[in-house]
C-alpha cells in the first residue's frame, strides 16, 4: 500500500493536471484526471487508523451528492 505521503502527492499531482488541462480546454484529458484525488483520499482513508476525523470524511465521500 502507497505511504500517505505518496498519496498526497499523487493528488497534488492530479489536482495539478486538472488545472492545467481546464486552462488547455482538453476536455478527455480531464476526465481521465479529475477522479485520482479522490481515489487517493480513498486509499488513504482505508490505511489510517480509526479517527473521529476519518470517520467524518467517510460519511462525506460515502454519501451521494443528491442526499446532501
């Protein structure tokens, strides 16, 4: 499983990419990058330890936008 760190900078490299490609108008490209923030959060959320505060953050990416 990647370290946390790792994550992290996984999602700042996609949420940077995700920028550049809404700037470039590249539409597929931005498909392909907007998911991989959250599936970092995700992976992270199932390898840290039980927390109040990952118990938050799981209700709130467990729940559909619509329910909100």
């Amino acid at each position: 499983m990647l370290r946390p760190s790792h994550l992290m900078m996984l999602a700042l490299a996609a949420a940077a990419l995700y920028l550049y490609v809404r700037a470039s108008d590249n539409t597929l490209l931005g498909l392909l990058a907007k998911p991989i923030p959250v599936l970092a959060l995700i992976a992270w959320l199932r390898s840290a330890s039980a927390t109040p505060y990952r118990g938050w953050i799981d209700r709130f990416i467990s729940q559909p936008a619509l329910n909100r």
